[in-house]
C-alpha cells in the first residue's frame, strides 16, 4: 500500500509521496503507513521479501521479485555452544544468510522496492554511488523495471560487482576517489539532470527493503533475539530494522522487549564506533579510511544521527574489529559451519566475540549475526593447491597411509 506520508526523520516535518530525497533540512525521510485492522493473517502466503507486501509502499501490479528476501537463518552448531573450538556459550547463535538474495548481498532488499517505487513515482534514470554491491543491485531490479541506471563506482570498489552491474545493462563509471566522492557527484548530478539519485537513505524506501530482514528473524524465531549484530557502513540495516521494531510494535503485533543492536566497523573505518565510544549523538567524518573489507569503507554518513539513536534506544553496543580479524572469522565460519560470508558479515562473527569477551554479550543471550552477502573474488582466500600425477603423489600430499593388505 502506498504510505500515507513521508516523515523526516531529523525535523518531523511532513510531505506527500511524491518523488523526493530529502527533507529541506537535509534530513533522511521515513515512509509513514496508516494501518487499519492488519493482522498477521494478512501477510502473503509466499516465502520472500513480498510476503511483506502489505507493509511494504508498493502495490501488487507493480511488484516483480527476482527472488529477494526469504533468506535463511542458520543456527551454529559449534559456535556458541561451548565447544573445544572456540569455548564460548551462549543462549542460542545464529547468522542471517543475506548471501542467497539476489546479486549476492542484502543490497537487493533495498533496490527491489527503491526502483520500481521510484520508477511508479515518475523516475526515468536513477544514480548510486557503490562500493560495487549496491551498484549490481541497482543495475539488476533496474533492467527489471525498464528504468536507466547509472553506477558510480568509488574508486576501490569490487571488479565482480562492477561486472554484474555492466551485465545488467548499467552505465557504470569510476570515480576518481571514495564512496564520499562518489556521493557527492550523485547529488550533483540529480540536482542539475533528470536523474533521481538512490543512495543511501538519500530517498525513503531503500529502508522499507532493509527492514524485512528484521520481520524475517521475527518470524523464524517467533520473537526476537537479545541481540543483532550488523556490519554497518551507510547504515541503512540498522536503520531499517530500528523502524521495523517500531512498526511491529504499532501494529500490536510484539510487544517484548526488543534485541539490541550491535553495530560492527572495521578498525581502519570506523566513525560510528568513536561517536558511540564518546556518547555523541552525530559522528564525524573518518581521516583517511582503510580496509579491505569495502562495505565498511565509509567515512560518513547521512544516517549517523538515526544509527546512534537507535543504539541508545535499544540499550546497544558498537565495536570495530581489524582486517585479519574479519579474515579469521570467514575462514572459521566457511571451515566449521559450512557459511560462506563476505569480509563485512564475517565482522559480526569477530564482532561477537569481541562483545562476549568484554562481557557485553553472554551466556543468557540469543544472538542473530546478520552476513550481509557472499564472498566475492577478493574475499576468498588464494588458491594454494598441489599438483599430482599419481595416486602415490596424492597421498603423500594428503598425509593419508594406504591399507595394510
């Protein structure tokens, strides 16, 4: 259904729906629904990000998934339970696969009700700044849409998303510096063309795709953890989910305590993590931004005020944990549980146990760890492989004995 009104987020100024970015203020806008009567009865009966359609901003004529959302939610058999491996206990652990949506990443969430919301409201051509992940999504739910999509690439972004995005039919271009950079020629460029730009909580309803994550593990669970984890860069997975809890709330369908959210940085870039250490309410820009995980390679952003809020409102935690930590932790996560995670979800891995250790988090706590997408090509580690040409050879490079006779 379409939102009753558009709401910002800084100032609570009010707008009708119509084609926007932002508030005059320069605050983010939030989607705002008059629900009557909905009850959970009234969900659709189908298992990805549209069985929330009824509280979603779209209608049924304009929804075409490519199979977003409905992503699993593993629960780890050897973390967390106390093991030898890694001797730490708690409650219950889980980790969100957001690796099956499409293109790889949750960023499909966010793009599949964006692009057709903003192609219904009058959009011929959208623009995003990208990393490379939010680009490939952009370009696919685009070609979807029938709508042009235009890829800014910052200048350490992801090769493999890049080529997703070209294979959609995007024009993509390379921008001389980071995701900031990037940010800034997008809104150049929507400000002087007929181009709508669809960055990061720069338009309303990228969050309206991020907040299904959290009626998912709320339906998976039949209630919600103590605790979610979330590698956070532009932020909008927090922020998606913040609003989710309020909605569920308002709808009277939960009424529990909600979890605390844990927002994960990397050491080299991590400005939300410093804000929430000094008890501020905005962070300033990271100098001089260096990790390789590149979702997390966001000196600022336009969604620090609503990420912190959303900590303080749910009594939660920030952390920021190295590179090698991250590489430690998707190895971990792909050898013993059998989950392929990017550098970015396999942070909240690190992350937990950095939390654990502190006393944070523990043993009476159930913990959702969200991987916010697949390995890509970068994220895997070198290929190291011995090469045989007999039997003999094989087994001698294995270490195994043959059978006595």
């Amino acid at each position: 259904m379409r939102p009753a009104f558009l709401e910002c987020t800084a100032c609570s100024k009010r707008y009708e729906v119509r084609l926007i970015n932002t508030c005059d203020c320069g605050g983010p806008l939030f989607a705002r629904y008059e629900w009557t009567d909905l009850g959970t009865g009234q969900l659709a009966p189908r298992k990805d990000l549209w069985r929330y359609a009824p509280l979603l901003p779209l209608t049924d004529s304009e929804i075409q998934s490519r199979g977003e959302g409905g992503t699993p939610l593993h629960r780890l058999q050897v973390f967390g339970s106390g093991g030898r491996v890694a001797p730490i206990k708690v409650e219950g652990l889980y980790v969100k696969d957001e690796g099956r949506n499409p293109t790889g990443t949750f960023k499909a969430r966010g793009m599949a009700v964006a692009v057709p919301m903003a192609r219904a409201l009058g959009a011929t051509h959208l623009v995003a700044p990208t990393a490379g992940n939010a680009g490939a999504a952009l370009a696919l739910f685009a070609a979807v849409h029938r709508v042009r999509s235009i890829v800014l690439l910052a200048k350490a972004g992801s090769d493999e998303a890049a080529r997703e995005a070209l294979l959609h039919g995007a024009h993509l271009v390379r921008v001389d510096g980071d995701i900031a950079a990037a940010g800034r020629i997008a809104t150049d460029l929507a400000s002087t063309t007929e181009t709508f730009n669809v960055a990061t909580l720069r338009e309303p309803y990228r969050v309206e795709g991020k907040k299904t994550i959290l009626f998912e593990i709320w339906e998976a669970l039949h209630g919600l953890p103590d605790w979610i984890v979330f590698p956070t860069g532009g932020g909008t997975g927090i922020v998606g989910m913040w609003k989710a809890l309020h909605e569920l709330r308002d709808l009277g369908w939960f009424e529990g305590p909600g979890p605390r959210f844990a927002v994960v940085q990397a050491a080299g870039c991590a400005p939300l993590v410093k804000a929430w250490k000094e008890g501020k309410e905005t962070a300033a820009p990271w100098p001089e931004p260096r990790t390789e995980a590149a979702g997390l390679c966001v000196p600022s952003t336009i969604a620090d005020r609503l990420v912190l809020k959303a900590l303080r409102e749910t009594r939660g935690a920030a952390t920021a944990v190295s590179d090698d930590a991250m590489r430690v932790a998707a190895q971990n996560l792909a050898v013993f549980e059998g989950i392929a995670t990017c550098l970015e979800g396999a942070a909240t891995f690190a992350g937990f146990r950095r939390l654990y250790d502190d006393g944070v988090i523990t043993k009476e706590d159930q913990v959702v760890l969200v991987n916010t997408g697949s390995p890509r090509g970068s994220d895997l580690p070198p290929l190291a492989a011995p090469t045989v040409r007999t039997a003999d050879e094989a087994r001698t490079q294995l270490g195994l004995t043959k059978r006595a006779s």
